[in-house]
C-alpha cells in the first residue's frame, strides 16, 4: 500500500545542536538536509519508508530552538492545533553531555520537558497515535538518567554513538539509527479521518472480541476486559501467561511465526519448570515496566480511553518481541 500524504514527523534541536540534527537526518534519510535560508529551522525533508504492508515518504520538518519554553508555548497554543492533527513523529536530538557540564545537562533536560510537554497536552501522551524518540548522540556510557528522563514524558531514548558499534544490545534488540529507524517503520503514518480514534486499535480490539458498544462497566459482551487499573490491563491468568511464554520464546529463532499471529514451529519451546537466565529475566522485567508505566500515566484519562491506552501498549509489547 502506498500511503500518499502520510503525517509528519517533527525533528528538533537545541539551536547550537545543529551539527548533531544535520548527522541524524543524513544517517536516517541516507542524504543530508538542505537550508532555507542560513538555517535548518523551517526547512523539511522526506525520509522514505518502506515495509511490507506499506511505502511512504514521510515530511520531516526540522525545527532549531532557541528557548524550549517558549517553544512549547507556541505549540500549545490554539494556532498549532493544525500542527499537531498531522503529526505521526516528535524527535528531539540532542548532544549527550558529561557528568562535569551541568549546563548543557539543564539544557537538554529543559528541551526533552517542553518537549515532553507537548506531546503530552497536545498531541495526547500515551493515547497518540504516533512515535516520539529521543536520539542523544555521544559516547557516555551511562545512559540511564536519559531513558529515564525520556520515559517520563511517554519518549524512547535511543542513543546514537560516533563510532561503530554492534547493532543489537544484549537482549538481541537493535540500537542506534537501526533502532530508531524500526520504530519508525512499525508507526501507522497514515492520515486518520475526522471520527478516528487512530492507530490500529480497530484490529486489535476485533481480534479481542470487543465491541463498541460495550457496557457502562467497561466490560466487552465477548471479549476480555481490559482493565487499566491493574497490571495486566483485565488480562487474565492465561493469558499472561501466554505473554511471558512469547518473552521466553523470542529468542529462541520463533519471533516471525509470533509476530505473524500465528502458534510458533520451532523447536526451541521452553519447559515451564526451567529457569530463566539472567537476560531474560531482566527483559520480562523491562516489558512489565513499560506496562506498569501505561498504567500510571493513562490513570486520569476516562475509561474509554483508558481501554484504548492499554490496548495499545499490549500490542506494541507484542511486537517487540
């Protein structure tokens, strides 16, 4: 499927960042973006996606900043509306600091805020439809406080090295321009129509068994309910267990048959009573983190919305398995 006018993506970065933004924009689009004027901000470039469910070549509008609370400002405000209805991306690109230069660590936690505080109020945190990344470029080999400080605002911190590195950390996952490129392809970039709630909550609430039209209690006629008020989202026992049987499973060369829906061929199924290694036990965490943290910032939504917000998490655990 070609997508014809997909949504946008929305790249920003300090004002004196403008070298790490150029780099990004190269290593994602494969070509260097071009300057309106003397400057990156206000100019666009495509980024071409193609999958095999669809192809697009999605905008991506560079945007260079000054003061990130103003910034923010401008973007909440009502004239942006129009903005913010065609964003499918938000992705701050930023120089990782060391632990001595406190100023430009204030520096980028203020831009990952502001810019936090956008995707937040104005495009709908957790319920979006889209992809917000964080891409630090540099060495430092302690990244926690910047996933952490990313995760905050609903963000994915990929950091993106100078020199080579391998393409997958210890859980097998990708890293880096690779890791940030997937996350990119697996977005629905397509424009949703005026009564869409977007994503692919459609499907996966079919695939579920739930109607529309479900009771006052939240509960579908057929399908399972998806509480968000507990850690699995209504999920009951066998089901989660299904879930953290996948975990196990995925590295065990049977992740095409998961992710396809279909029950897994390979021979690489785990005994119930095995014990789990270390690097898996730390990834079954990591999944039931990102559920747990769904949980907390989806709280003050209304319950219809909530379902969705769970809804989607689930599903985006399934595929990063």
């Amino acid at each position: 499927m070609d997508i014809s006018n997909p949504r946008r993506i929305l790249a920003v970065s300090l004002a004196d960042s403008t070298q790490h933004l150029t780099r990004v924009i190269k290593d994602l689009t494969g070509s260097h973006p071009e300057q309106t004027s003397t400057s990156l901000a206000g100019s666009s470039h495509n980024l071409s996606l193609k999958t095999p469910y669809y192809t697009a070549e999605v905008p991506i509008w560079l945007d260079l900043v000054a003061s990130p609370a103003e910034w923010a400002a401008s973007f909440l405000s009502s004239e942006a509306k129009e903005v913010l209805e065609v964003l499918g991306g938000v992705m701050i690109v930023f120089s990782l600091p060391l632990k001595s230069q406190e100023d430009e660590t204030k520096a980028a936690r203020e831009l990952i805020q502001n810019v936090g505080k956008v995707v937040k109020d104005g495009l709908g945190g957790w319920s979006w439809d889209g992809v917000g990344l964080c891409l630090g470029v540099g060495e430092i080999d302690d990244v926690d406080e910047w996933e952490d400080c990313c995760a905050e605002w609903g963000l994915e911190f990929v950091q993106v090295r100078n020199q080579s590195v391998p393409g997958r950390n210890e859980f097998g996952e990708k890293t880096g321009i690779p890791r940030a490129l997937e996350a990119l392809e697996s977005n629905d970039w397509s424009q949703a129509s005026g009564g869409d709630l977007g994503s692919d909550f459609g499907d996966f609430e079919t695939e579920l068994g739930i109607k529309k039209d479900a009771d006052a209690e939240g509960k579908s006629e057929d399908g399972p309910d998806l509480d968000p008020e507990s850690l699995d989202f209504g999920f009951d026992r066998d089901d989660f267990a299904g879930l953290k049987q996948a975990i196990w499973n995925a590295g065990q060369g049977n992740d095409e048959d998961f992710l396809n829906g279909e029950p897994s061929t390979g021979t690489g199924k785990r005994d119930e009573d095995e014990d789990l290694n270390e690097d898996e036990i730390r990834k079954i965490e990591r999944m039931m983190v990102k559920l747990q943290a769904v949980r907390d910032t989806s709280a003050g939504l209304p319950e219809d919305q909530r379902k969705r917000v769970a809804a989607k998490a689930v599903a985006e655990v399934m595929k990063e398995l």
